[in-house]
C-alpha cells in the first residue's frame, strides 16, 4: 500500500517550524492540528484561542515569509461597504494584501448585507468567512498589526476612533451607501454593483503600486492619493 505521507527536506522542516517560535502560532498551530481532517467550524468557539478565530490566519503565517500589507476597512455597520472593499482586496491582493473590515457600531446581530453578497458572487469573489464585527476586535493587544486603516463610509470618518495597534497610516475612501436606496430590487442590486466596480478599480491602482510606494513611511501620502483618484 503506498504511504500518503510527504516527506520535506531539513531546511524546509527548519523553515516551517519557525512560525512556531511565536507563543500565539503555536496556539494556532496546536488548534489547527487538533482539529482533524475535517478542518475548523465557523466560529472555532470550541478552541479556546487567546485571539478571535477571525484572526488565525494571521497567526498561522509563518514569521520567514515577508507579511503582507494588511488593510481594515471601516464603516458603520460593517455589512455593506467595508464588508465589499475586504473581500476585493483579498481577491486580487496577490498574497501582497489581506483585507479586514469592521464597524464602529454594528447593531446587535448585524450580518452582511445579502445583496452585498450576491453582488460579490456573481463577480467570481469569494464571500467566505465575511461577518459584520465591532472596531473593538482589532484594537486589542493581540489582534493583527494593521498597516493601512481606510474608512469608506463618511459616518464612520467623523467619528474617534480606537487606538490601533502599531499606529497604523490612516485614509477615508468615501462612497455612497449601496443600501440607502428604496427604489426596485434591480436597481438595488445595481448600486451594489456600482459600488463594488468603483472600489476594484482604487484597490487595483493600490495592489499595483511599487514596493517604494507602500513602505511604511510614505504609505499615509498614498492612501490620500488614491482617495482623490
């Protein structure tokens, strides 16, 4: 019978298992393993995790490879817009970005948008994994470092917000609200679409810059940019 096991070379064994070096990886490895074969639930409530299962693919990243630039979005809700502009960026980040999205006041409950989701859907994005969350998650101690914090609901731009993490470079992105429209079920799902067009063309412009433009010091500058463009 021939064996399923794969088998990796020294170096490669040295370089997997420096993820394991940091104490919140390891928790996140000894997760992902205890796991089994049929992989994690929804919530990963059963874990104990020292971080919010949102987080785990953070933590798993193994601390050799170069991080990629990660990005909140922001808005009120965190069902519409932000929830839009995190998967885009995943979707056509290239392993360079990871999208996050959150709210400053999510109601109680509060889901995505369901014609926020088909939208994406019917663009070939994935929608896996949304959920409409507080800003709170992201501004504890041991949530993920964001590099660039985009607000792109004008609400959301007036208010204070946490301190963040690592001092992340800040910008506001504004746009309409999608679902602040009364008119027909086509032409809601119209303005979704508008919606999602115009941010995958600004996060295009961002995921093509040149590695000069997104170092950490000049980052603040190209996120003021790209809002006017």
């Amino acid at each position: 019978m021939k064996s399923s096991l794969t088998f990796i070379d020294k170096p490669q064994a040295l370089k997997a298992l420096t993820a394991l070096a940091q104490a919140q990886r390891l928790r996140a490895f000894k997760a992902l393993v205890v796991t089994g074969p049929d992989g994690l639930a929804l919530t990963g409530a059963h874990l104990n995790l020292p971080f919010p299962f949102a987080h785990i693919n953070y933590w798993r990243t193994p601390m050799t490879q170069p991080n990629p630039i990660r990005v909140l979005f922001l808005c009120t809700h965190n069902s519409a817009r932000s929830i839009l502009a995190e998967a885009i960026l995943n979707h056509i980040g290239q392993g360079r970005f990871q999208g996050y999205s959150a709210g400053s006041s999510p109601s109680e409950n509060q889901q995505p948008n369901p014609i926020g989701l088909q939208v994406l859907q019917y663009a070939g994005i994935s929608t896996a994994g949304l959920r409409s969350k507080s800003w709170n998650e992201f501004a504890r101690p041991d949530a993920p470092h964001m590099d660039l914090i985009i607000t792109v609901c004008d609400n959301a731009a007036g208010e204070v917000c946490p301190l963040w993490p690592g001092h992340p470079a800040t910008a506001h992105w504004s746009y309409p609200d999608p679902s602040a429209g009364t008119g027909s079920d086509a032409e809601k799902l119209e303005a979704f679409r508008q919606t999602l067009h115009a941010m995958h063309l600004r996060l295009e412009l961002l995921v093509n810059l040149p590695a000069e433009k997104l170092e950490t010091l000049v980052l603040q500058n190209t996120a003021n940019e790209l809002a006017h463009s």
